[in-house]
C-alpha cells in the first residue's frame, strides 16, 4: 500500500525547514512505538503537524501511513467519510462508513494520521475508539490543539522552540525569502518576544527581505504595549501568537488584508481561478487578485502546493481562523459565503459538462482536490431555506463523482438530505427530479433495489405529471438497469430501449445516455446475441473515443472483451479487458474493476492456467464484498465465474483450487489489480492526474501452477437531466 502522508497542512514539504526539535521526534516516535494512539497537543502555530509528518515518516508499518486532514470538515457526521476517502476504501455498499473502515482495514497494520481534529473531538473520539477496539494492527497518531480523551491514549504535548532553534528557522525561513540576516542580538531578542513559536517565527521570516530585525522588533513591540502596558509583562502563549499574526497582519497593504479575509472562506486547499471568482469585487477588482496574492506567499500567509488538479494555494488554519475573524467583523461574510457557493455550483456544472470530454481524467482529480470546498458549498445550500433546490442541484450534478469515482455511500446522503428539504418554488421541480434519478442510479448500484425502485418511480409520477421528456427518459433508462440486474433481460431491454428512443429525441448525449447501449448491449449477449452487442458497444467505443471520454468505453471494452471469449478470441478478450480495468481502476470504480478481474480470471483459466485463474478468483470475492451482493445475485452475470470455477476445479482439484482462491483473496486491491495486468499486452496508459490512488507495480506470488460552464445544457452536452 503507497502512504497516505504529504507534507504538513501549512507548507509543502519541500519548503519545509525542520529545525530542531530532534528531543521531541525521538520522544515522539518512541512513544508511537509503545501506545497505540498517540496524540500531539499544543497551541496553534506551535509545529504539530510538522513533528508528527516527520514522526510518521519514520513509522514503517506493513500496510503504510496515511494522514486525514480534518480541518476542512464542518460537519460531524462527514468524519468518518474523510476517513474513508483518505484510506481510498472504495465501498458501493449501503453499510455504514464505519463498518467499511472496519472491513477494510481488518488484518492491516497501517498508521493513521489524523490531523485538525480539535473542532471534531467528540466525533473522531467516538471513531477512534471503535477502531482500536476491532483492528490490533491499526495504530492512530491524532494532532491537535487539545487531546481526543480516549482510553490509553497517550499524550505528547508539545512546546515552542528553544531560543536558538528558533533563531536556526528564523534564518533558514529568510533565506528562502531571499533574505540572510545575521545571528545578532536583535534577531535573537525578536525570537524571544515571539516566544518560540514556529508559525510567529516563520511570518517575521516573511518580512526580512523588506524590513530590518530592529524596525521588525520595533513594529512587534508596539502591539505588545497594547495589550500589556509597558510590553513586558508576559502573555499569554495563544496570545503571543494571535499578536504575531495581527501584526503580520498589519504589516500588510490594505488589499493583502482584505484578501486575507476573504480567502477565509474557502476549505481546504483552492486555485487562482476561484480566488478571482470569490474574493473579487467591493475593493478588490479580479485583474489584481494575483499581484495581492502573490506578498501573501511571500509572507508565509499563504503556501502553494503543486497537485494532480494543478497548483493549489492552502492557509494554515490558524491563519485562516484570523482571517474569518476580520471576515465577520467587517459584515461581509455572508456575502463571501454566497459567492463561494456559487462558484462551486458554477465548477460543478462545468465538471459535468467537461465529464464527457477528453477531460475526464482532470474533472475526476479536480473533483477530488475540490471535495471541501464542494462538501462546505452542500452544506451551505442545506443550512439556508432558500437553498434547497440549489442542494438538489449541486447533489444530483455531482453524479459522476458518485458514480464514475466511487463515491457511492457519500452521495447517497447527500442526495437523501436534499430530498428531504421542502422546495416551494415549482421552477425547482426539474432539480428534485433529476436528484431521485440520481438517488436510484445510486440505490442500484449498491444493491439496494427496494428504495432505487421507490425513486425511479417517483420520479416517473412526478415527470410525466410534469410533462419532463428528460427526466422520463433517465428514469425509465435507470429502470432498465434495475431490471436488467435482477435478471429480467426482456423487461431491461424494452425499457433500455425506450429510454434511448427518447434521449435520442430529444438530442440527449452523454456518458450517461452511452451507458444505457452498454446496457442494452448486455441484454442481448446474455441472451445469446453477441452480434448484437458486439455491434452496439462498438458504436459506443467509436463515439466515446471521439469525444475523449473514456469511462463508459470501460464498460463497452468490457462487453466487447466477453465477446471476444465467447467467440475463442482469448487473446483479443485479455486485451480489451486490460484496458478496461486500467481505466476503472484509475477512477476508483469499483464496479467496473471487479467485473473485469472476475473475466479476466476465466480468460485465464481457458487460457490453460488454472492455478491463477482460482488466485484472480479469489482477488474477485475479496473485492465484492465493498461493491454489494457479488455479482448481483444474477445468474446471467455469475455464470462467467461458474464457468472459470468448473475448469479451475477439474484441472487443479479442490484443496488446490480453494488453496489459490484463498491466495486471491489475502490480496490488497492494488496488488490484485496489478497482478490481473501482468501477464496483458500493451495497453491504454493511466490516465493522467487519475483520482486519488494510482496503481503501482506489485510483485506475484506463485500460485503453484503456472471553467464553470453558464448553465445546464441538454442538447449534446455533459449536464445529465
């Protein structure tokens, strides 16, 4: 398993200077090597997520180390799904989050990371504690301004910097700023008056290249009297650093100040592009956005990251927390939280038309760099009444991400919450009716027939009382698909086919609308007619490789590849089902990865090596359990793996076959996917900036044998319904 860890929230790691604290990262690691959850505690500012990124670097557990930044979390209840997301534990099922971490991680030995939880105490305590109690090998290292409270837990409190370790940062931090001062009294008594703390430290740094240590002693001086009277007395330590930054805060033009504040609102890490967008406008004209932006980098304000979504500015959260201070103070920040909700609708939009796009492989890794900022936008949309049907919306926009990047459980309650809200405005109908389409798409595929079929058909009601052709169309298409995964191909097929009539009526094509011919391509080769399907899923191949879109074709390379078997091309079979779990798998879907192994196997098997069609078996059913009900109870879809299993038996016998098959099932799913591709020809390169976990090269163990877009569109566009 690849580690989860990344450089500390406040600055990429390769502008970290780690001065110091070599004392504490022994204490640190020692204490990490003898308790099973240990947190770091201490004011803000002090370096906590530093030390523990270095303490964790130096942890070597079988399964890796993996961080869950948690200060971008609002909500509660959304903990344990920023766990699941971090840990990439892809679950179609409707079980609950926790149970998916459960399962997941049941027989690993991984460090957790989880960092800016102090907001989240009662929750991550709750969590943490079920964790610990039903995984032995999972250790937790917290980190945060206060301590989780839970049993055993041991804690690291951590101090500021001793007086010349904070001189050593103050001068490397410089240096990167392009600044070399002297180790002279008056930069070790300005390290005093900041008493050590690195975050104080790091923006006095900022100001060397234009200020001398004395005028920047001098400027600290004057607030101290302030607060103090004669600015001797001591301060407190929180206080200490909410000065620091206040007179770095001072220090700034009046633009950098109002940019500040109004970078405040956004969660997690954001872009130039929304910068403009948002913090624009009243003061501040979005022509010069970056020129104000650009003394905050300097200043240590602000820190740049470079990511699979391109380059990414973040604000440490006490920083931040200064900023949304002055945000609220000077009345604007509803006004800025309305703005941000805007342009995440505005990006949500855009992502759905660009899905159908050559860009698919960077609307799915800029998605996944935007999920707190899009979860704080839902969340906005829910808190305010007037909002709702922009929560139905924004919900049922995101289908793709939902769907295509295997975020099934997270979805569901989103749309579910949305649903729940009234909508008083019937202009708003269309956004209700495209969220309960969305809502069974989703239902189906995590098994749950019983509410996808409540859905579809009050969605039916609702668009014929309403005379909504699109809406009538997704919500026959999704009940063709529910037919067609219960086994009753006749219905699925009059039903698939109804439904593209009317896409095609009403100029309707997307991913969407191809995944439907995929499925009526399914109907026909399990009923026998691969012609058929053979010819409809090359249609679809043939449009998706014109637009670039490469999802859906996963799928259409899928019922391709289980032509080709059935017709004895098992060479061809192999290299179509290669590129189709490629794909699927850079995407996170699961679904799709699953059913591919699980072809791959019998390819295998006819191939004449048993032995590893029983391992990729086995790999299959460690993978089911986190899609649904495998191979959803059908018997048309099953009957491919009864196939494999009845030649992988005969020829191996069946202590070896369930010998291999248990094989198959200790694998991880990285290591199985990586192992069905090793033996494949030449095939599709990743995709480039492929969402949260890429597949890397595992080694085989021998089985014994051998831009926001304007608004929605219809007509030839992304925007579904």
């Amino acid at each position: 398993m690849n580690s989860g860890v990344r450089g500390p929230g406040n600055l990429p790691l390769e502008l970290d200077a780690f001065v110091g604290r070599s004392a504490e990262l022994t204490g640190l690691a020692r204490a990490l090597a003898e308790a099973r959850l240990v947190t770091v505690t201490g004011p803000g500012g002090v370096g906590k997520s530093r030390l523990a990124a270095r303490a964790a670097g130096l942890a070597a557990p079988r399964d890796g180390v993996w961080r869950v930044e948690l200060a971008a979390v609002r909500d509660p209840e959304f903990v344990v799904y920023a766990v699941v997301e971090a840990l990439g534990l892809t679950d179609h099922t409707t079980r609950p989050p926790r149970e998916t971490l459960l399962t997941g991680l049941a027989g690993r030995e991984l460090l957790l990371v989880l960092d800016g939880f102090e907001h989240l105490v009662d929750a991550c305590a709750a969590l943490v504690g079920a964790l610990l109690r039903k995984l032995p090998g999972l250790r937790v290292l917290g980190v945060g301004r206060r301590p989780l409270g839970v049993a055993g837990e041991r804690r690291v409190p951590l101090a500021p910097l001793t007086e010349n370790e904070a001189v050593a940062l103050l001068r490397v931090r410089a240096a990167l700023a392009g600044a070399v001062p002297d180790d002279d009294p008056a930069l070790r008594e300005l390290c005093r008056r900041l008493e050590g703390i690195p975050l104080a430290v790091e923006l006095a740094a900022g100001r060397l290249g234009t200020l001398t240590p004395e005028r920047l002693l001098e400027r600290l001086d004057d607030r101290f009297r302030l607060l103090t009277g004669d600015g001797r007395d001591a301060l407190p330590r929180h206080r200490t650093l909410r000065t620091a930054i206040g007179w770095s805060h001072e220090l700034c033009a009046p633009g950098e100040r109002l940019l500040w504040s109004r970078l405040s609102v956004f969660a997690g890490t954001f872009d130039l592009e929304a910068v403009e967008y948002v913090c624009s406008g009243d003061g501040l004209h979005a022509d010069d956005v970056l020129d104000t932006l650009s003394p905050l980098l300097a200043q240590s304000v602000v820190s740049r990251e470079e990511t699979p979504a391109g380059t990414r500015y973040r604000m440490l959260d006490t920083i931040r927390e200064y900023g949304a201070g002055w945000l609220e103070a000077a009345g604007d920040a509803p006004r800025l939280r309305r703005r941000h909700r805007d342009w995440y609708l505005g990006l949500a939009t855009w992502c759905e038309l660009d899905w159908f796009s050559p860009r698919q492989a960077e609307v799915a890794a800029r998605v996944d760099a935007e999920l707190p900022n899009l979860r704080w936008a839902l969340e906005h949309c829910l808190a305010e009444p007037d909002d709702a049907h922009l929560a139905l919306y924004l919900s049922g926009s995101l289908w793709f991400s939902w769907v295509g990047c295997g975020r099934l459980a997270e979805g569901r309650r989103w749309l579910e919450r949305s649903l729940e809200l009234p909508v008083e405005d019937a202009g708003h109908e269309q956004a209700r009716l495209k969220a309960l389409w969305v809502l069974g798409h989703v239902a189906i595929l995590q098994g749950d027939r019983v509410p996808a079929l409540a859905a579809l058909q009050e969605c039916r009601e609702e668009a014929g009382r309403l005379a909504s052709a699109t809406a009538t169309a997704y919500a026959e298409h999704r009940s063709g698909c529910l037919a067609l995964v219960c086994d009753d191909m006749p219905r699925a097929e009059t039903l698939l086919r109804g439904a593209l009539e009317r896409y095609q009526e009403i100029g309707e094509l997307n991913s969407n609308v191809l995944m439907g011919q995929v499925e009526l391509a399914m109907t026909r080769a399990f009923q026998g007619d691969l012609a058929e399907a053979v010819r409809l899923c090359e249609d679809v191949r043939r449009v998706c490789e014109d637009h670039g879109e490469r999802w859906t074709r996963a799928y259409a390379l899928y019922v391709l590849g289980y032509a080709a078997w059935g017709e004895g091309d098992l060479t061809g079979a192999r290299t179509l089902l290669a590129d189709a779990l490629t794909t699927a798998h850079a995407f996170h879907d699961l679904l799709g990865t699953v059913l591919a192994v699980e072809l791959l196997a019998l390819v295998t098997a006819a191939e004449g090596d048993p032995g590893e069609a029983a391992v990729l078996q086995g790999a299959a059913a460690g993978m089911w359990p986190a899609v649904g009900l495998p191979l959803f109870g059908s018997a048309h879809y099953n009957r491919p793996h009864e196939r494999c299993e009845a030649l992988s038996r005969a020829r191996l016998g069946d202590e070896r076959y369930a010998e291999c098959v248990r094989l198959g099932e200790r694998l991880d799913r990285e290591t199985a996917v990586a192992r069905a591709l090793e033996r494949c020809p030449a095939r599709s390169p990743e995709l480039p900036g492929a969402p949260r976990g890429t597949l890397r090269h595992a080694g085989r163990a021998e089985p014994g044998t051998h831009k926001p877009a304007a608004s929605p569109t219809r007509k030839g566009g992304e925007t579904a319904g």
